[in-house]
C-alpha cells in the first residue's frame, strides 16, 4: 500500500539537497515548510509523477494540497489514476 509513498520519498533523497531531512521527514510533513522543495522542486515533481505514474496534470492542480507532502502527493497521484482508468 504504501508503493506510491516509498517512491516519492526515494525520489526526493536521490534529488533533492536536503536528502538526509527527507528521510527522516514524516510522511504528512509540509514540503515547502520544511524547506525540502521550492517552486522549481514542485515543477519536478509534476513531471516525476507525471512519468513515473502514468498521469496528466493540469497547472490548476499544482496546489499546497495535492503536492506539500509525500501523503498528499501520493493521494492525489492515486485519485489520477482511478480518474484514468476506463470504466
């Protein structure tokens, strides 16, 4: 269950500077906050999630509650994915 997490949260330490933070980082932890991701990191991690879990994002969906935390992330990635899978 917790695929989609461990893969955002792998992403982060091979990416970002802060790499050590992110791993000891909770999983409902504030991104921006913490100082782990700023608006170029959010860019990266639209197209991370975008090539690693096969979704579309539109730039109205690029908020705080869908991309701040490795929880939120990861639900909104899972709610792509139910939303693109034919019926």
């Amino acid at each position: 269950m917790l695929e989609i997490e461990n893969k955002i949260r792998q992403f982060l330490v091979e990416n970002f500077v802060l790499s050590e933070q992110v791993d000891e980082m909770g999983f409902d932890e504030s991104f921006l906050e913490n100082g782990v991701v700023d608006s170029t990191g959010i860019l990266e991690l639209v197209f991370f999630a975008e090539d690693q879990f096969g979704i579309q994002i539109d730039t109205s969906e690029v908020l705080p509650e869908n991309f701040d935390s490795i929880n939120r992330l990861a639900a909104y990635i899972r709610h792509k994915q139910n939303l693109q899978q034919p019926s």
